[in-house]
C-alpha cells in the first residue's frame, strides 16, 4: 500500500492521477496574479493537471478572496500557512 489512489485516472487525458502537492496559479486581471504553493492534490503524471478535493478548493478560493482584498499585484503564499485545514 502506497498510499496512491486506486486506478484514479485524469478526466483531461485519461492518465494515471498521484497524491502530493502543487503550486496553484491565478491571474486574475493583468494586475492581479495570485500563486499559492503547496496545495494538497492529485496530479496527472502525464499531463500534469491538478485536481483539488471539494474541502481544500473551498479553502483555496477563501484564500484567494483574502488575497483579492490586499491589492497587491503579485501574491505568493504556501497553503500550509493560511488553510484552515
């Protein structure tokens, strides 16, 4: 036991999907680019494609909500130190 997902297979290119991490970008107007590292995901290991359970998407767009309200131009923050998770 690995600890993998059983024959969980990407629904963009039909390849294998691995539990681990992933940086997250967001642009969100030329201004406005968000990136948070180290999301918990299953990753395609052909195409690459993150795929966020509900809970840590919902965490993720309050983050972003967070984010949205600073201004800033380019945001860069990890997961681990905002989710409530």
């Amino acid at each position: 036991m690995t600890g993998e997902p059983e024959n969980r297979i990407c629904p963009t290119c039909g390849g294998r999907l691995h539990l681990g991490v992933a940086t997250i970008p967001f642009v969100l107007s030329e201004e406005n680019v968000i990136v948070i590292k180290g999301v918990p995901a299953e990753t395609c290991g052909d195409c690459h494609e993150p795929f966020m359970s509900s809970k840590v998407t919902d965490e993720v767009m309050a983050l972003v909500s967070q984010l949205k309200r600073l201004g800033s131009e380019i945001s860069v923050v990890s997961f681990r130190d905002y989710a409530m998770i």
